[in-house]
C-alpha cells in the first residue's frame, strides 16, 4: 500500500469515526420533545461555541494573524447567510407531530446540514495537519489523526442533535454525522501531497469554519430553542454544552 493510500485511509477513518460516534450518542437518545428538544438545542450551541472560541479560533491566530482569521470569519458568516436564503426552499421530509410546540421539521434540518457543512470545512484544514504530519512522521500522523477523531465527538453531536429533532431516523442521522468527517480524508490527501500549505491558507479556512458556525448558533439553534419559551432548559443546555465542550477539548 502506497503512503499516500494510507494517508487518504487514516484522514478518512479518523473524521468518519469522530463525527460519526458524537451523531451515534445523539441518535441513541431517541426523538426528543419540548423541553429536551429545547435543552438539546441550546446544548449544541455551547458545543459549538466551545469549539469556536477555544481551538478553531486561537487555531487560526496561531497560524496566520488577525487580518486571515476575519477574513476566514467573514467569508463563513457570508456563505453560510447566502447557503441559508435558499436552502428553506428544499423539500425536506417531515413528519406528522414534529411541529409541536412552534418547531418546524424543515428548519431543524436545515440548520442540522448547514451545521453539517461547517464542520465539513473545519474537518478539511484538520485532515491537512494529518497529512503534513504523516509525511513528517508516521508517528506524528497516526497521533494527529486518533487525537482529531475524539476532537470531533462533540462536533459531530451538535450537527445530529437538530437532525434527530427534525424526526431523522437513527441510521441516517449517524450516517449523514458520518459523512461530514470525509473532508478530513480529502484534506489529508492534499497534506500528504503537497507536505505543507501555507499556513495564512489554513488561518484563513479555520476561521472560515468559526464564522460559520457562529451564524448558525446565534441564526438558527438559539433562535430555535426560543420558539420553547422554556429559560430554563434554554440556558441548562448551553451552559452543560460549552462547559462539555471545553473539558473535552482541554482533554485533548
């Protein structure tokens, strides 16, 4: 097996099992309703900015400066704003007793693929350092890739939460928390290809992954969990969301 193989098959593995394993605890707990939904909801949220404002951002300053992480910031919250004015209009499937409570399938699902995509394009600079560190060592790749697979349990989480809020079945939440860690392979391959980018390209692409999780917490999950008019559950799932997602993350 060539070197480049196996770098392709260790990004692939390492971003499939990370998301995929965060979607498979959030697709155990079942379909959840009003003050659940509602906790889960916010609780995504913390992850989220958990690992916006602790890894992806000081990330992106570490590796290029200000000027390449607002840009990154920027360019995710543009995208993501334009990615959001037309995916209402997909016919998403719903199901009958989903919409209690002022929630609406179509946009749970929604905002749980537009969550999908921003992790999509954080996993992809993450499979770069796999591959860049492969090439350097084999056992600084393998290390890379097992400490950036546990990294991307909580992610995957936050993107099934609203998946199995919209009515997803099990299998296809897993599934779909799954597949948003394949640009880990993708950018692993391009790692172990060209070595190293340079790292203002990386600055800016994590910062473009920040931006865009930011809008989507404070667009679409908070305004969500408002819908509940449940406090409580509210500010419960944010506060145990970020204070989870930075112990996972300093755990790492």
């Amino acid at each position: 097996m060539s070197e480049l193989v196996k770098i392709i098959l260790v990004g692939t593995v390492a971003g499939v099992l990370g998301t995929g394993i965060g979607g498979l605890i959030i697709a155990f707990l079942g379909r959840p309703r009003g003050n659940m939904l509602c906790f889960l909801l916010t609780f995504s949220s913390g992850i989220m900015i958990a690992v916006v404002f602790h890894d992806l951002i000081p990330e992106a300053l570490a590796l290029g400066n200000v000027g390449s992480t607002l840009l990154g910031i920027i360019l995710g919250i543009l995208i993501l704003a334009m990615l959001n004015r037309y995916l209402p209009h997909a016919h998403l499937p719903q199901r009958r007793g989903v919409d209690e409570h002022h929630g609406s399938t179509t946009r749970l699902m929604r905002t749980g693929i537009l969550l999908g995509i921003g992790i999509a394009m954080h996993n992809f600079p993450e499979g770069l350092a796999i591959g860049a560190g492969y090439m350097a060592s084999e056992q600084l790749g393998f290390g890379l890739a097992f400490a950036l697979a546990l990294h991307n349990i909580p992610e995957g989480m936050a993107m099934a939460a609203p998946l199995v809020a919209g009515g997803l079945s099990r299998h296809k939440v897993v599934f779909w928390t799954a597949l948003a860690g394949l640009p880990m392979g993708i950018g692993a391959s391009v790692g172990g290809l060209f070595g190293s980018l340079s790292t203002e390209v990386l600055s800016v692409a994590l910062g473009f992954a920040a931006g865009a999780m930011t809008f989507l917490v404070f667009h679409e999950l908070i305004p969500e969990a408002r819908k509940f008019n449940n406090p409580r559950s509210s500010i419960l799932g944010a506060i145990i969301g970020v204070i989870l997602g930075l112990f996972a993350l300093l755990a790492l």
